[in-house]
C-alpha cells in the first residue's frame, strides 16, 4: 500500500494561525503520511528563524477573550496601542500552561517528522524576503512543484 499524503497551504502569518498547519502537520507525519506545507505570503512569517508572530483580537471575534472582555470590553478597545502585545503574551501564556508546544517546538518536530517545507518563491521575491533569514531545511519553490504534490495527495488543507 502506498503511503498516504498530506498537502497544507499556509497563507496566515499571525500567532493563532500558525499552529494548524505545524499541528496537523506533525500529526500526519506522526501517523506515517507524507506530509508538504506551502508556506506563501503571510505564512512565510512561520519559517522565520526569529518567528515573533503575533496575534490580534482585532477583527476576530471567534477570538476567546480572558475575563469575559468580550461580553463588557469595547470592539473598539481592542486596536488600543499594546493590546496586540498584551492579547500576544496572554496567548503564549494559555498556550504554555496547557502544555501547547511552541511554535519553534512544532517547527523543529515536523523537522524531525520529515515534514518538507517548501518556501514560495514568488512570494519570497515579491516581498524581498531575505531567505537567510528562514530556519535551515526549507526549500524554495513555485506553485507548480507544490501541484505537483498536491496533485498525488490524499488530503489537501488550505490554511
């Protein structure tokens, strides 16, 4: 029996974002799938050596607010200068007490999982991304090697 295949494109570049496709990921590698993830615009943040991403309460409203602020704080309140390192910290710290893996962790277990990230170059190009600046192991490339992929894969997840 051929071995399975999981095809992810991820296109977000914020904290809460970045933990899906690293998740589903590592778990499909866990679970001996072959496992690609497109990284392209925003999601390129994710393959930064120093990944500092953030997360906004800001037009999120599916966002869990900590002491009910989303029952008595403002909309509003939520695009105050530091709330996005506040709501960042507060997310960390959830995360880090649950015993949710860092997203560094994640990277370097689906690493580890023979996870194949793959950098799109268009995107690298267009934004002036300094490649150097990317964590070892990724690969750059088109959309059409990432078809070529996902045109064999059992699953294909757009992220």
């Amino acid at each position: 029996m051929d071995e399975k295949k999981l095809a992810i494109i991820a296109t977000k570049g914020s904290l809460d974002w970045a933990y899906p496709p690293l998740i589903l990921g590592s778990t499909a590698a866990a679970l001996g799938y072959e496992v690609e993830i497109f990284f392209t615009f925003y999601g390129l943040q994710m393959l930064r050596k120093n990944a500092n991403l953030k997360v906004t309460p800001l037009g999120n409203p599916g966002m869990p607010m900590p002491m009910n602020m989303d029952k008595w704080f403002p909309v509003l309140g939520t695009a105050l200068p530091g709330m996005e390192a506040v709501m960042t910290a507060m997310m960390k710290k959830k995360m880090a007490d649950k015993g949710v893996a860092s997203i560094e962790e994640l990277r370097e277990l689906c690493q580890e999982a023979d996870v194949r990230f793959i950098a799109c170059q268009m995107t690298v190009d267009l934004f002036d991304l300094n490649p150097a600046e990317f964590i070892d192991g990724v690969e750059f490339a088109g959309a059409a090697r990432f078809f070529e992929f996902a045109g064999q894969s059992d699953i294909c997840l757009y992220i």
